[in-house]
C-alpha cells in the first residue's frame, strides 16, 4: 500500500509540474505578441559619426560647423545646474568657458546609441551616451587632464535637441586662476 501511495503521490507532481509549465509557456509567448519591442534598445551605431564630429569640432575650435549639429530649440544642461536654452545661448556659453583655454584634445570616446520606445522619466526617441577623456592647456601655462560625459537627444533628422553635460567644473575653473 505504501508503494502505491508513493507513486500516486509522484505521479500527481508530475502531472501538476507539466501543467504549470505549459501555462507559463503560454503565458510568456502571450505576453512576447503583446510587447513587439523593448521600452530600449541598442541604436544604430552611425550615431557614433555624431559625437566623433561634436569632439572634433570643438577640439579644433570650429565653432560654427559644432554648432550646425544642434537644433534651433536645443537646450543644453549641466550637472552643476547651469543651463542654455537656445543654439545662439549654447554657442555662447562654450565660446565664454573656452576663453582662457589655448587648446583642448579628446581622446578614448566610448559611444553607446541607445533608442528608448516607452518611458515615463525622458522623451522617447535616440541617444547617444558619451563617455571620453579630455586634455586641456591652458593660456595660463597650465595643463588639466580629467574625464566627461554626455548624454544627448537626436532628432529623426541626427541633430541634438537635449543635452546633458556631466564635468567636474571645480578643477577646470581652479585651474583657470
């Protein structure tokens, strides 16, 4: 008798377990038709072509041409709370930190295009994440070396409409004394 309670007993697990697998099984496959995509995925990497010109640009001190990458409305954040609203604002602000910096190169950029389809927290659409290392002389003599990023929002037709810069700017304006 008790090996017939046994087998029982085993039996019913099984068929209970096969049963709930199936019903996930369903469930999950319902659940992919009703999702087609995910609320992120990666983007198309020629995005990259557009931070590689935004630091070339700036790097060579050609202003208009870094400037024709941003949209008439574009609106530029720092971390530190400052902020541009405008592409003639924008081009200011970059003109004025740069007044007492002789060059400035960007060196080991590292890309990651991103196209957010839902979200409650940002605007849908493509990004760039930025992340690179820059290397400032000064007019002053002085040399900084200190690291950055961006993330930006591109519009349908690969232009910047948002911006959201992170710089320690401590060091840079204490080097700038």
């Amino acid at each position: 008798m008790g090996k017939f309670f046994f087998i029982t007993v085993i039996s019913m697990i099984v068929f209970a377990c096969n049963e709930n697998s199936s019903d996930r099984v369903a469930t999950n496959q319902h659940a992919d038709s009703a999702r087609s995509t995910a609320p992120v995925e990666l983007a198309d990497s020629s995005f990259d072509a557009i931070g590689d010109k935004a630091l070339n640009d700036f790097s060579k001190g050609d202003f208009d041409s870094f400037m024709s990458i941003y949209t008439e409305d574009s609106h530029l954040d720092l971390a530190g709370g400052d902020s541009a609203m405008g592409k003639a604002n924008i081009l200011a602000y970059w003109k004025k930190i740069m007044v007492g910096v002789d060059s400035i190169r960007f060196n080991t950029p590292i890309y990651l295009p991103i196209k957010v389809n839902e979200s409650r927290q940002v605007q849908t659409g493509n990004y760039l994440l930025m992340w690179y290392n820059f290397t400032l002389h000064l007019k002053n003599g002085k040399k900084l070396v200190g690291h950055t990023h961006d993330v930006v929002h591109l519009t349908a037709d690969k232009k910047i409409d948002y911006q959201l810069h992170f710089a320690d700017n401590a060091p840079i304006a204490a080097a700038m004394k």
